[in-house]
C-alpha cells in the first residue's frame, strides 16, 4: 500500500466520513473499536480540542470493505 499522506480530521469530518453519530462513535472508541482521538490543545482543560489522523480512520473504513466483501464469498 503506498504511504498515505497524515492530515488531522475534526469530529464532524470523521462523523462524515463514516456515517455514523457522535454517540455511536464514541461508543465504538469505548470499546476499542475505533482509532482513538489524539488531543490538539496544549493545555489541559475540560474539553481538550481533539482530531483524528486520517490515515486511521481511511484505515477502519477499508477494514469494514473488506470484512463485507469476504463475508459474502
């Protein structure tokens, strides 16, 4: 696989991306299922600003292709 260029993503680009709701997705990071948040802020507040790497997230999408398509063999 050729080396996929690392850009951050917001919460709403990455809820975009894959279709689902905020509660869904931090549902599935609860559970390990989903690439965890990095934190974007320095400084330690109550709600940090966070973002995804998108080569993670391009990553969960292509493993979900492929658990479809070989389910269906």
């Amino acid at each position: 696989m050729a080396e996929q260029q690392k850009v951050i993503l917001r919460r709403a680009q990455v809820l975009a991306l894959v279709g689902m709701g905020k509660s869904m997705l931090y549902s599935l990071i609860a559970d390990g299922e989903f690439p965890r948040p990095i934190t974007l802020s320095g400084r330690s507040s109550r709600r940090p600003a966070v973002g995804w790497v998108s080569s993670e997230i391009q990553d969960w999408i292509d493993e979900r292709i492929s658990r479809r398509d070989t389910q269906n063999i």
